[in-house]
C-alpha cells in the first residue's frame, strides 16, 4: 500500500481500477530484421487493431458530439487505406529491412511534412491528421495500450498533466477520478472535474512508469490523497466513506424542484457551468435553472480545423432545447493561454495569459467572429439566449463588438435567414473591466464575473503556475472590493450581475455574496444543490 498527497479539486472519493496515460513514451528506434514478411504481418495487425480503436471513437463522438466532429475519425481510417502511404511503409521495410515501428513513424514524418508544405490550409491540417494516425499505429505495433481515452469499466485515471483537448475527448461516463502529476488547482481539467462531480487530485508526485495499469487505487479528495493498492482494512474504511458519501448526495437530492429563495424570500438564480453540449445531463441531473456559462471554445478544442457555422448551429441549438426555455448563456470563443488549437496557428508567446486571447482574437479574426455569431443568432430563436464576450478591457472593445454583430445581422437580413438577437453581456474578468463598469454598464444586458481570471490578473498570479497556489488567493479584500463595485455599477444602471468563476461554488462565501447584492451564481452541477441549501438557510 502506498500513499501518495496531492492538492484536491473536488471534495469526493472514489475507489477503482487505474488507466496510466503516458504520453510520449515511445521513442522509435530503427532495428534489422530478418523476416520482412512477418514485418509485414505486423503492421497488417495494427492496422485492423487501429481501424477498430477508430470506429469505437467515431461511434462515440457521433453521440457526443454530432456527425461533423466525428467525421475527422472516418478521414484516419480512410489514411489507414490511403496506397501511396502503405506502399511507402512496405517499401521500407522490403528494402531497407527495417522495424515496421520505424517504417512508420518515418513515412508518417515524410508525409506530414509533405502536407504541410501544401498551399491549401485544408491540406495543410492533415498534416497533424498523418502524425496522429502514424502514432496511433506505433503504439499498436509496440503493444502500447490504446491512448484513446476510452475504458471498459469506472477508471481512475492517472496522467502526467491532461489538457483540455485531451479531456474533452475523455469517454466521460466511466471516469471516476483524476490524478495528474501537475496542473494547478484552477486549470481547465480540475474545472473539468468539478463539473463532472468526480474527485480530483492534482500535483500528485509520483513516478508514473512505476505504476501498472489495472492497479487498485483510492482518491480520497477530503483528505488529499491518492492511496495505491490498498490493504483490505483501507478498502473496507473508503467503501463505509463512499456510502456516507452517496447518502449525503441523497439528502441533496429532496431539495431538487425547490426554489433558491433566501428566507426573507429574495431570489438568486443558480445556474450550471458546462463545457459540451454532453455535460448538459450533469446540469439537467441536478435541476440546473439555467446555464449560466457554456464555454464555446470546447467546440473548438481537440479538432483539426474550426468548427463550420452549422456545427455551431446544432451545438447551441440542441443546448437551448434540452434546456426547454431556461436561459442559456453562452460565452464567446475564449481561446488561447492555455486552451490551444493547431490550426488557428498561434505563435509562441513569452506570456499568453497576457496576450493573443479570447476577444482580442475575435476581433482580429473577425471572420471566426462572425462564423459564430451568425451560428449564435441562428440558434436563439430556440430559447432563452444570452451571449457574453470574455476578457473585456475597454468601452472601445465593446463598441468594436457591436459594430460586427451590427454586420452579422445585416448580412443575416440580406440573406433572409431566421434568427432572433439574444440579450448580450460582458464577462467582468480584468481590473480594467471593473474600473470601468459604470460605463460598461450602459451598454450591456448584464455582467458575469469571471473570478478566475479576475484572481489570477489583479494579484499578478499565473492561475496555470502550480507553484504559486498558495499566492493565488481569491479570497483576497482586493478581488471582494472588485466584486462589490461591479454590483453596485450593475445595479445603478438596472442591470443583473452573476459570478460564473469558481469562486461562486464556495459555499463558505454564498451568505456574503448573497448580502453584496449579486442576482445569479453560475457553477459546476455537482455544486448547484449544496447551493441551493445554504441560500434557503439565510435569512
Ligand atoms: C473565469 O475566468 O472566471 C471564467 C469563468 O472563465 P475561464 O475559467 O474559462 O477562463
Ligand atoms: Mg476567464
């Protein structure tokens, strides 16, 4: 048995067999061979073995995420039958008498490069597509288990550090528990976590080749650790915690259907934050009054070009429809820092929370923009719609906003296509934004504050810096007194104003948000019923 501590990201416990995802852990080494035609064999094997892995994905994210997204797994089974690059695997083997592990990972160089070189940016893209394939066919010729993030049974999944693209491909429903080496607290995969309801640990230390996967493991995210093949008595102790766990979930459940109306009978609004159109069943599960944050980018995460208009479209219609007239707000393309996309073709910056992000991208590319504002606006006349537009710094930003949704509806008028313009808002995430937002105020429907980003830029504290936890404090007077003069702002131009960061989840703070006059508190699922119970205790 072994004990390993780590920091917590979300209270709960779990207990199952853990998956050990290591990335990078082929280095391809060129080798003889005396027999070309069992080379030849292997690569045969792992050709079906990766169309089956392939299929499996297609299938899940024809689910998850609709037809066009799934279709990029239909174009690498289709790489997997493409001749000139089988020929070119064979060829190396047959004459040079090599491995077929490096018959392929040099061919899938050649070709991406190839590609690469190409004029056309579709052509261009399918350059990362022949890498990934050529990958995925090493690690079957060197029996390496499937990275597809999918398992058979609830798993605990232990990794070096995931990203966001990574963990939106995640098959979700049979994660009970991450445990990453690094990541800080307030990265978008304890986010992540938090939605899913699942215990988290992250900065966990541990030498990731000395586990196996299949190895029995305990996340215990109330104490803060992770507990490996445990003894029978530590088991029998996490079940009794697992249940009590479980009856505490059922206590929360009668409170569902009830309203979140303080005793003196002022009501806030509780709504869910989600990242996919998937996680709409967490907020449905429990009794979510709305979504009060739906992070567009994740539409744009783990895919090899953007997202088309009409993917967008479905997206966001499908969200207003399963939530059957409940407001829906979504937040605009917040991409960038540490949410990357290859295609958009991001340069290398010393400091990307500071830099080509989220609005400023949107309005640089104002074609992106539009792609999704005309998706939006097709989409809201299905519900309750609300846009918000992150990373705001100025009344200018917000003007040059309103100037392309101005175009974007002529162009929909000219076009006679259907569409209906939702309320719109600012996300109040910069010191700049509050300082300013008597003036925003005037201009927008209504303001959210983003307490992630508001931390980490008024205390001057990288939030992806594991580090710098301790420094990073959300609790600070600084970021209270800014919270304060935005409702007040707010509430003297008739406006509503809401906390969609994580802050809004701390139940030790919802009496004092509730005293300060805030109207709506958009957080993870999970938290939206313990929520509910504490604003029905105060007075
Ligand atoms: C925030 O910054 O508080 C926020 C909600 O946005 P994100 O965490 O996606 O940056
Ligand atoms: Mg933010």
């Amino acid at each position: 048995m072994r004990y390993v501590v780590g920091k917590s990201v979300y209270k709960g416990i779990a207990m199952g067999p853990c998956a050990v995802l290591k990335k990078d852990g082929h280095q391809v080494k060129r080798r003889r061979i005396t027999c070309k035609e069992s080379e030849l064999e292997r690569v045969r094997q792992a050709i079906l073995r990766s169309k089956e892995q392939l299929q499996r994905l297609y299938d899940k994210a024809l689910v998850e995420v609709g037809e066009t997204s799934a279709a990029i797994f239909e174009v690498h089974q289709m790489m997997l039958e493409d001749q000139d690059y089988l020929d070119a695997i064979h060829n190396m083997i047959e004459t040079e008498m090599i491995n077929a592990e490096y018959a392929v990972a040099v061919t899938g160089d050649n070709f991406s490069e190839m590609f690469r070189a190409m004029d056309d940016d579709y052509m261009k893209a399918r350059g990362t597509d022949i890498i990934d394939v050529s990958e995925r066919l090493v690690r079957n010729l060197i029996g390496e288990e499937d990275s597809d993030l999918y398992f058979d049974e609830p798993t605990v999944v232990i990794a070096d550090d995931l990203t966001p693209s990574e963990t939106v491909q995640m098959d979700k429903e049979k994660i009970i528990a991450f445990v990453t080496v690094h990541g800080s607290a307030n990265s978008h995969t304890a986010i992540l976590a938090r939605i899913m309801n699942i215990p988290a640990l992250v900065g966990v230390d541990i030498e990731l080749d000395s586990l196996k996967n299949g190895t029995m493991a305990i996340v215990d995210g109330i104490e803060g650790n992770l507990i490996l093949e445990p003894d029978e008595a530590t088991c029998a102790k996490a079940k009794d915690k697992i249940l009590e766990q479980r009856e505490n979930e059922m206590l929360l459940q009668s409170l569902k259907g009830k309203e979140n109306v303080t005793l003196s009978g002022r009501k806030i609004n509780v709504y869910a934050n989600i990242g996919n159109v998937s996680d709409l069943g967490y907020a449905i599960e429990n009794d979510a009054g709305g979504i009060g944050l739906f992070r567009s980018e994740f539409l744009y995460l783990g895919k090899t070009d953007f997202p088309s208009e009409d993917e967008q479209y479905q997206a966001y219609k499908q969200v207003l429809q399963t939530m059957a007239g409940k407001k829906v707000i979504v937040r605009t393309l917040d991409i960038g820092a540490d949410k990357k996309v290859d295609y958009l073709g991001l340069a290398h910056e010393e400091n990307p929370a500071l830099g080509y992000r989220a609005i400023r991208i949107c309005l640089m590319q104002p074609d992106i923009f539009k792609t999704q504002l005309r998706a939006l606006f097709r989409a809201a006349i299905y519900g309750d719609m609300a846009v918000m537009y992150p990373m705001i710094t100025s009344v200018k930003e917000v003007e040059r906003i309103f100037a392309i949704v101005d175009e974007v509806k002529k162009e929909l008028d000219e076009q006679g296509v259907c569409y209906a313009v939702p309320k719109q808002g600012v996300m109040i995430e910069t010191p700049a934004a509050v300082m300013i937002s008597d003036q925003l105020a005037q201009m927008v429907d209504f303001f959210s504050i983003g307490t992630n980003d508001l931390t980490q830029y008024t205390l001057a504290v990288d939030r992806q810096n594991e580090m710098l936890d301790e420094f990073y404090d959300p609790h600070h007077t600084a970021i209270f007194k800014m919270i304060q003069m935005v409702i007040d702002n707010a509430h003297n131009a008739g406006k509503w104003v809401g906390i969609c960061g994580e802050l809004g989840a701390d139940l030790s703070l919802t009496e004092q948000f509730v005293r300060m006059g805030i109207d709506e508190l958009s957080v993870a699922p999970s938290m939206i019923l313990k929520l509910r119970k504490i604003i029905r205790q105060i007075q």
